[in-house]
C-alpha cells in the first residue's frame, strides 16, 4: 500500500538488505535478555529455526554485537584522545556522559 513509487521501493529494499545483512541483530540480544528477566516467553507463530538457521542467526549477532564494540572502542578512544571536535574546555569523562546520553535519547527514539 505505501511502496507506491521508485522511492518507496528503494527504501524498502535497502532496509531489507540491512536486515538481511545482521548489521543490527545485537538488538536481539538486548531483546532476549529483557524476555530473561522478566520471566515470559516469546510467543512466536515462526516455526522454529532450523540448525543452519541458528548459526546463521547467532553468527550475525555476534557479528553484530563485535562491529558495535569496535566502534565503541573507537569513539572512547577519539574522545579520550581529544580527537573530536568537543569544545576545549570539556574534559574527556564529561564528553563521554554526554555521549552516553545521546546515545541513551536516540535508542529511546528510535524504539518510539
């Protein structure tokens, strides 16, 4: 109903092809500690995954789950070593809570 003009469709098949890659599939990690800790199970009407669609499952969280630590370990690194454009007087643990809470409002956006 709305993929009706070239744009919409190029749309949707890119945020096909993310998914597809896993680039974010360590969200279902968080998702399935959340489930953890509160006790309930998933009800899903899937079948449920084969063998090699478990590993290839899991091989794309971790894949996943490895990316977002490097650019964390990179972004730390950048700003520890004032290699950012922050402004001069902002010391580099400040730098870091602020980032930490703009990642925390755009995550919480995101999921609105």
């Amino acid at each position: 109903d709305y993929c009706n003009n070239y744009f919409a469709v190029f749309t949707m098949w890119f945020a096909l092809a993310v998914e597809m890659s896993g680039l974010l599939h360590s969200s279902y990690l968080i998702q399935m500690l959340v489930v953890k800790l509160s006790g309930q199970e998933v009800k899903s009407r899937e079948a449920p995954r084969t063998a090699f669609q478990s590993f290839f499952f899991w091989f794309r969280c971790l894949a996943s789950l490895a990316i977002l630590c490097f650019c964390f370990a990179v972004t730390f690194v950048a700003l520890f070593n004032g290699q950012t454009t922050m402004w001069e007087g902002v010391p580099a643990s400040v730098a870091l809570v602020i980032f930490l809470i703009l990642m925390t409002i755009v995550g919480m956006l995101e999921g609105m």
